[in-house]
C-alpha cells in the first residue's frame, strides 16, 4: 500500500494510505487517511477487514500503534469500517468517532475495546494536541447519517464519498485534467446520493469553508482550483437517479 | 453432515442447534406425562397400576427438559466462546503477517504488546473453551444415561396398558409409543451432539 503525504507541518501531518498493488481482486480500492500530532493520531475510515494487514503494515511504518488513539469511520459502509472489529485487538485506549445513528449496527463489526464517540447530527469537532478537526455534516451524501473531517488550518476536507471515484487501482493521486475526469465519477454521484436537497445544502456549507484539497475515499484528490471546479459540478448534477435515466 | 470439513467455531454452532432441538422436544416428553396423568385418572381401577408410571414419566420429562435446557445453554456458551477464540486467533494471524511484512518498520516494537496482549486473550478464550467441552461431555452423557431409563418405561406402560379396559387400552398405549418417540428423538440428537463434541475434543489434541 501507498503512502503519501498531504500536508507535512510544525504540529500536524497528514497522510493518505491507498493504491495497495496487492489489495484483492474485486474488492473497491479505498482512499485511508491519518493525522498525526505530537501525541496522537486519528485514523480516517480505516477500511475492510480484507485490507487491515496492508493498512497496519503502512501505518506502522509511521506511528507506532500505541499513538492511534482516533478513528474515524464516516459512515457504515463495509469498506469504511468493516476492520474494526480488528482494530479492537489492536488498539487499547482508542476512541471511534461516527454517526450517532450508525452506533448500534456498527458495533456488529465487533467493538470491546474501543470507546464510541456517537457525533450528534449537527457535527462536532476533535482536538488532537493542538490541531482543531471539524466534523462536517455531510449527511445522504451517500449514507442517511454521514460527516467529513475539515481541518481549518490546512484547508483539507476528507469528504468520503463525496468526489469519489471508480477508476483503476494505480489512478494518479490528484486529478489532473478535471473534465476528462467527469465520467469517472458521474455515475456514482448519480446512483449513490439520493438527494438533491442535502447535496445542495452540503455544496452551500463546503462554498464558505476555504477548501484547499478535497479528498474522497475513492479515485483521486481534487487541489486547488479543482476544488471549486467540483463543487460547481455537483452542484448542477441531478442525483438519485435510476433506471433509463441514470443511462443517459 | 460431513463436520470435519467445518471450523471448529461453525461444528460448536451446529451443537448448540441440535441441542435447542433436543430441548424442544423435551417439552413434548412434558405434555405427555401430562396427558397420561389425565388419562390414568379417568380409566380409574382399570388403570391402577398404570398410575404410579405417570409419575415416572413426569420425572422423566422434567429432568430432561431441565437437563436438557442447562445442556443447551452450555452449547450456546460453547458456541460463543469458539467464535470469540477464533476473532483473536485471526487478529494474531494479521499481527504475525504484519510482523514478518513490516520487519523493517521503525515503530515494529510497538506491535510487541498488541501481539502479547491478544495471545493471552486467546489463551484465556483456550482455557475457557476446553473446560466448556469438557463439562458439555458430561452433562451429554448423563443425559444420556437419564435417557435409558425411557425405554424401560415404554415397555412398562405397555405391559400395565394390557391390564387398562378396553376404551382406554390403545390411549395409554399411545402414550407408551410417545415416550419411546419423544426419547429416540431426543437421543438422537444428543448421540449426535456427542460425536461433535468429540470431534472438537480431538482437534484439542
């Protein structure tokens, strides 16, 4: 698996983890981000439990575990969280930040150790040592209960799903040439957000944030102008879409 | 069922089904020593020596519903400890591939106390599971043996059956045919919730 950094400061990295080579065949590739602090480390929805070996291997290699005492898990899904019940060996004082709706069926991942942080509808925030995280509300964007990590300080977004991409395991990390981009992610938008209303509700919030780099959990990172060049797209897109008319 | 093919975590599952079966109809064994009861009642003299059986066949049932529920209840602890032992025994198997592939990582050390950790989980879960197929060994077989004794008591309820009048004759022997049925279809299940467990009691060692 891959690792490369985002942002490298005084008080915060952030690095993603994704394009793993040996991953499993048909399994999505997964975009898995981490911060790391002086003393801590919050890892952003850490993956199914096929990937766990690969992720703990890369993670490893720097933080030691102990210094995992975060995850965030956006939503439910099984490539989002699926390794928890993993983790949960792994980890000893760590604490789960999600959706408060998404609690009770998370837990069936397999949850003794590690404490769940349920983050209320209207969002939250975390503060690792001195870095501020924002909890974004991001919810039917896709999943009914759903938030992003914002770091005010970098202008990161990690949007899950939001800006994802299906595309193939080696993509390059950052799109290069938005429009040739479109059709590797229309579809999805189309087909996994149900709701027009929410996604124009999340666009207006996200407009007044100073987005910097947009970073999904699947296909590539948007930086830059690429930022606003997606927003304005998602903006117009219709979503919730089936049957003939998703085709066209 | 070809059970060797399976886990051992899926082989104490299928105990425990089997044995909420055998619980089941236990109950049965119940309504029966009710219904013979009733029956023993209102033959009056006619049934007199059939009488003193019922009272045999409501112990019976009793001590196998009970037996049988406190079994059932060991298989399903049996059945949630193999699940738990197998969850730690997988992270072990990721945290030894982990080791061997992040050999060179500068944080390697701190994968020592994760690994420590859950061995003597998966220890504990060991020691927990053994002593769970042993006591299930156990109570099988003493239910087992509790069991025998239902055989005897069919043949007893036909015999005094013969003695009954004529009205009540074939409903005590159909009471004789329930006990015999309602038994074999309980041993049934226990004979072959015994070859399972000893199944696992080999792969222990």
């Amino acid at each position: 698996m891959k690792t490369h950094t985002l942002y490298d400061g005084d008080s915060h990295r952030w690095l993603m983890f994704g394009r793993d080579p040996n991953k499993p065949e048909k399994i999505i590739d997964t975009n898995q981000y981490m911060v790391i602090t002086k003393d801590n480390a919050l890892l952003m929805d850490p993956g199914g439990i096929e990937l766990f070996s690969a992720m703990l291997t890369t993670v490893i290699k720097q933080v030691p575990v102990d210094k995992i005492t975060h995850i965030f898990a956006s939503h439910q899904d099984p490539d989002i969280i699926s390794s928890l019940g993993l983790w949960d060996q792994a980890l000893q004082d760590a604490t789960l930040h999600s959706p408060w709706i998404w609690e009770s069926f998370i837990r069936h991942f397999g949850m003794q150790n590690i404490n769940f942080n349920a983050i209320a509808d209207e969002g939250g925030s975390l503060t690792l040592d001195d870095v501020k995280l924002v909890f974004i509300p991001a919810h039917y964007l896709h999943s009914s209960g759903n938030f992003n990590v914002f770091d005010p300080q970098t202008g990161i977004l990690m949007s899950g799903d939001i800006g994802a991409a299906i595309e193939a395991d080696d993509a390059p990390m950052f799109v290069d040439d938005f429009e040739s981009h479109i059709p590797r992610m229309k579809l999805f938008h189309q087909r996994w957000m149900p709701s027009n209303e929410a996604k124009n509700d999340w666009v207006e919030r996200v407009r007044e944030l100073d987005v910097k780099m947009l970073c999904p959990q699947h296909g590539r990172i948007f930086k830059g102008d690429d930022v606003g060049r997606f927003l304005d797209w998602f903006e117009g897109l219709e979503v919730g879409l089936t049957g003939a008319r998703l085709r066209q | 069922m070809a059970a060797h093919t399976y886990s051992y975590f899926v082989v104490a599952a299928v105990i425990a089904a089997r044995l909420e079966k055998a619980t089941r109809i236990a109950r049965h064994l119940s309504i029966t020593a009710s219904n013979a009861r009733a029956l023993a009642f209102r033959a009056g003299e006619g049934a007199s020596g059939f009488r003193p059986l019922t009272d045999y066949i409501h112990r019976l049932a009793d001590l196998t519903v009970s037996s049988s529920s406190r079994i059932n209840h060991l298989a399903s602890e049996l059945s949630r400890t193999a699940a738990e032992k197998e969850r730690a025994e997988r992270a072990l198997r990721h945290f030894v591939d982990v080791g061997e592939r992040a050999k060179d990582s500068p944080f390697i050390d701190s994968l020592q106390p994760v690994f420590e950790r859950t061995s003597q989980r998966q220890c504990v879960l060991r020691d927990a599971y053994n002593s769970q197929i042993k006591l299930l060994t156990s109570e099988l077989d003493t239910l087992e043996g509790e069991l025998r004794a239902a055989g005897v008591l069919a043949t007893m309820s036909r015999v005094e059956a013969l003695q009954a009048d004529g009205v009540y004759q074939q409903a005590l022997n159909n009471v004789a045919d329930n006990v015999e049925s309602v038994t074999a279809s309980i041993k049934k299940h226990i004979q072959s919730s015994q070859t399972l467990v000893q199944q696992l009691t080999q792969e222990l060692s």
